[in-house]
C-alpha cells in the first residue's frame, strides 16, 4: 500500500485532481478523485494498459465521448424499492443508458484492440427497452407524451373538448348584453382551477354562482356561474383522470428501472470506469506523457564484482529520460535524466540551493506514484519503473508549532517512521538529509542514515550540501553522486541534473560575483580547512 501521508508531500492530490477535471460525469469524477496508486504489480499493468488503449482509441474515434451521462444509481435503487421517479429523473435514466449503450457498442466493434476497454464495455447492458419506453413516453421537456397511452391520448382528447365547451359558455355569457353592466371586465379567468368570470361587488346576487376569490381592493368578486358548474366539474374530472394517468405510467416506467436495478448500477459503474479511463488518456494528452515500461524489483543489477563494465542508463530498473515535473510548465520546465538500480541504489544529489535538488526527488517520487496509479508520465520514450511496495518522502520543512518540534526534530521522526516502513522494494525519498543541526553532527548521522537505507537495499534519492556525504558516495559501492548545474557567470541555476559527479555550494565564487572584495573571499578561505580543501580538489 502506497500510503497517502507520502503521497501528500509529493502533491499527488493536485494530480488526481487534474485528473477528476478531465472526467464528463459525477461518478468518474469520483472515482478519479479516489484514485491511488497500486503496489500490485498486476494491477498496475492493467491499469497503464487500459489508458493506453483510451489514448489509442481517442486517436482513432474522436467522437467517443461520454456526454448526456449522470450517476442514476440512486435513482435506480429508489426505483427498485417502488419509488415513483419524477420525469426529469427519467430522462437523465434514459439519457445515461443511450451514453452507456451508444459506447459499448463502440468500444466492442473494436474489440480484439481494445481488450481492456473491452472489459468494462461487456458489463454496460443496453437496456433497449427502457430507453425506448421512456422515449416513447416522455417528451425532451419532461411532459408525458399523448404517445404514452391509449388512455392518456383519450382523456387528453375529451379534456380538450370539455375546456372548449366551458368557455364557450362563459364567453357567451361576459358578452351577452344581459350581463354586461354586472362585470368589472368582460374577461374569462381561473380562481382555485376553476373558470369564473369578474362581478362588481355592488352586483353580488345579480348572477347566481360560487364566489371564489375576491380582488385586492374588494370592488370585484371572481364567481362561477351556477349554470357553468356541470361543465367545471366535468373539466376538473377529466383533469384528475389525466393526473391519474400519468403517475400511472410512471409508476410503470420507474417500476421497469427497478426491476433493472441490478445492471443499471453495474452499467454505471462500468461507465464511470471508462469515463476515468478517457480522462486518464486526455490528461496523458496534456502532459505530453507516455507509458513506462515496468521493471522487475530486482536490483542491483550489477555487483562490484562485476568489475568496470559500464550499464547503459536505459538498463537501470529506474530510467527516466526527459523526465519532467508535472505540476510545471512544460514550456519552461528543464526535463531531468535520472537512472538507478544498476550499480548504484543510493544517489546523492547535491549542489546550490535552488538548484533543482528538492524539484528532482519530487518528480522521481510523483513519477513513481503516478505510474502505480496507472497514468502515463511526462518523459521522453522508453522509460522504465519498478512497482513499489512503498514509495516514501520526507520533503520540505514541516516544522511544528503544535507539538514543539524542531525543524531538525520533525524532519528525524518521519525518518524513523520511513526507516521502520522501507524495504527492498521501496523508494525512498530524503531531502537536505542530516539538516537542522550542528554540520558536523548532521553530517555523520546523514551517513549513517544513508548507509541504512543501502542496506535495507531500497532505492533511495537523498540531497545534501554536507561535503563528508559526497565522499562517502564517491567510495562506497552501490551509492552514486549527482549534481544540479549552477551558472556561476549568470548566478542562475541550469536546473539540469548529472550523474557521477558531486555538486558544489560554489559559495566563493558566487560572493566573488556579486561584489564581496577579494581581501574578504581570501579570509574565508584561508579559515577553510586543509582537510576539507584536499575533499574539494578530490571530488
């Protein structure tokens, strides 16, 4: 398991949610928004399969899409319990399983390419016959179609009539001669869903009928004529029909979508997959990123012993070419190298602060996670990766107030706890190890924390500024020195990263640049020690 606390420091969670902004519907979006990364080696593969088909597939179809899908599984577990659903719900039914349908078939008339896709397609039932009936009875608007029902058809046909029949006689009577003085206007209106027609209050009497309404200022009372009550009942009768009607056929319609419950559920779940499985494809668009081929968990790959013989980076477990941070711009971002698990499982990486030392480990971390989460990853062609059974970082200053730790002190705890979690399947990720103390104490517990982690055997990333670390690596086997470059003319780091050779702090050069005289620069020099210029020549 790939815990999240580490996940978190490497911001895996802006990826994810990079990721859910790429999904069409609710339900990817929260599968995207859950998506962690895998320790299973299995898993992982199937997983970079399935995006790699995704990507394919878009390449070829672009009119592969997801829209209209909503996540109806509620709706279909309240239909399967007797819920009568509303219209609208209805047709967000039918509009989900035309999206699922229209995308099966789709995926499956590309089947032997698209095996995993495939997979998910085979679970999407097509329920033909509850996208046509609520079709056929429902209009895009959410009215119940005439079409729903020989019923419906009659009783809406009959209610035309009665209305017309109603204010025909009303209408008569607002313009008839013998009650024109009695009304306020000569207007037909509705009160309680009921025709009445407008009589001056100083009238009342004068037209015999129910009153139902009176106007604001109390000069007109709103009356149904007693000779228009039949019609009105009539009219009120046929509408009560209609409404009985209706919820009928919802009631059969929601009832299809119960007894359908079981694969409307699976079938969103499946789409939700594949929804995740296309955003995971544009999200590889974007970020220009390819598949990496998985490495086996076997490293060294070369002992000592072995004598001089040279690996080829592409050989190592680890090989990331052109590898690129994801979170940056990838107009400006400088793309890295990074190889390990030849002869080498430790690499230092030093040189000058803000040099790119923390933004490499970060990306080989986040790399890693993103790979074992099944997503593509922003490096040149032919990159390799082991699955982790772990991949751990303590990286950036996590000082806390709360608890009264130091800087130093919270940087040793998740150390511990790193320490007692790696194993030879872990990735473990140290920055500015041994910082935060006395230099020379820092330095001989960065060390020995260091040679740990090699023997633990995981592969491990650490940076550092301490010169005693880069001898170290420069004579112990299985641990490589590393630098990021610094343009001593321009004071500007070049962000690129080299291996085989140590950093600098070139802190006498740069003061020399910026101004500090000579006289100064040499006293400082002069306070260097022998032992540690002799470390300086050496590396």
């Amino acid at each position: 398991m790939i815990e999240p606390e580490y996940l978190s420091r490497l911001e895996y969670d802006r990826i994810v949610a990079r990721l859910a902004d790429n999904t069409s519907f609710s339900a990817g979006r929260q599968l995207a928004l859950a998506l962690q990364p895998s320790a299973d080696p299995l898993v992982v593969r199937h997983r970079l399969q399935e995006t790699t088909e995704a990507k394919d597939l878009l390449a070829r179809r672009n009119d592969i899409t997801i829209g209209g899908a909503h996540d109806i599984r509620p709706l279909a577990r309240h239909a399967a319990i007797e819920g009568v659903l509303e219209p609208r719900e209805l047709l967000d039914v039918r509009d989900t399983l035309s999206s699922a349908r229209r995308l099966r078939y789709q995926i499956l008339a590309h089947e032997q390419d698209f095996g995993e896709l495939a997979e998910h397609a085979y679970v999407i039932q097509p329920l033909s016959h509850i996208i046509d009936d609520i079709t056929r009875c429902l209009g895009d608007d959410g009215q119940v179609l005439d079409t729903a029902s020989t019923a419906l058809a009659t009783i809406r046909k009959q209610l035309h009539i009665a209305r017309d029949r109603l204010l025909d006689r009303l209408r008569n009577m607002v313009t008839s001669a013998q009650y024109a003085q009695y009304l306020q206007e000569p207007i037909v209106t509705e009160r309680n869903g009921r025709y009445v027609i407008p009589l001056r209050v100083e009238f009342k009497g004068r037209i015999k009928g129910i009153v139902h309404d009176q106007s604001a200022s109390g000069q007109t009372l709103f009356i149904e004529p007693l000779q228009t009550v039949d019609l009105n009942n009539e009219w009120q009768e046929l509408q009560l029909a209609e409404r009985q009607e209706v919820l009928r056929i919802l009631r059969q319609l929601s009832l299809a979508v119960g007894r359908a419950s079981e694969d409307i559920v699976a079938s969103v779940g499946a789409l939700a997959a594949l929804d995740l499985a296309f955003a995971k494809a544009r999200l590889s668009y974007e970020m220009r990123a390819w598949s990496a081929e998985l490495a086996p968990q076997r490293w060294p790959l070369m002992q000592p012993s072995d004598g001089q013989a040279v690996l080829r980076p592409s050989a190592h477990p680890l090989y990331l070419p052109k590898a690129r941070h994801p979170l940056l711009d990838p107009e400006t971002v400088v793309p890295i190298d990074i190889y390990l698990g030849g002869d080498f499982v430790t690499l230092l990486v030093t040189g000058p602060n803000t040099g790119g030392k923390t933004v490499s480990l970060k990306t080989v971390g986040l790399l890693a996670a993103m790979n074992q989460a099944g997503l593509h990853i922003p490096t040149g062609e032919g990159a390799r990766l082991p699955v982790f059974d772990g991949i751990y970082a303590d990286i950036g200053d996590e000082q806390s107030i709360e608890q009264s730790l130091s800087t130093f002190s919270s940087h040793l705890t998740h150390i511990v706890a790193i320490l007692e979690r790696a194993t030879a399947g872990s990735l473990v990720l140290l920055d500015e190890v041994g910082a935060g103390t006395d230099p020379v104490e820092g330095a001989a517990l960065a060390q020995a924390l260091v040679a740990e982690l090699l023997q633990k055997g995981c592969l491990a990333l650490c940076s550092t500024h301490y010169s005693q670390l880069k001898l170290y690596a420069f004579g112990t086997p299985g641990v490589e020195n590393a630098s990021v470059e610094f343009d001593v003319e321009t004071l500007s780091p070049t962000y690129r990263l080299t291996i085989g050779l140590a950093g600098r702090s070139n802190a006498f050069a740069i003061a020399a640049r910026l101004g500090l005289s000579e006289r100064t620069i040499a006293a400082a020099q002069a306070l260097v020690t022998p032992e540690a210029m002799m470390h300086d020549a050496l590396l």
